[in-house]
C-alpha cells in the first residue's frame, strides 16, 4: 500500500479524535481502511505460505 494512503488513514483519525469526520470522509476512511487490512492479510499469507518447516 502507497505510503500517502497510510498517512491519509492517519489524517482522518486524528481528525475523528479532534473535531469528527463529515459523512464523505468517513466513506473515504472506511475505503482506505478496507484496503489496508487486504494488503495486511495479503502479505501475512504471503509469508505464511513461504514457510518451509525443516526437521
């Protein structure tokens, strides 16, 4: 996942702690979130599946 869509997901947390989110950023967070965690869940199988166990 590109780096300014990290920063972005960051951006609007803060904001939600700070002042809150309009209906429009909450749809974008909710986006970019959804997004993160298949990227997460991606590269963990990735690595899961290159595991090769050695007696």
């Amino acid at each position: 996942m590109e780096r300014s869509k990290i920063d972005r997901i960051n951006e609007l947390a803060g904001k939600a702690k700070s002042v809150g989110l309009t209906p429009d950023e909450i749809k974008e967070r909710d986006r970019l979130r959804k997004e993160y965690l298949a990227a997460v869940r991606k590269n963990l199988r990735t690595q899961l599946e290159n595991i090769e166990f050695k007696d």
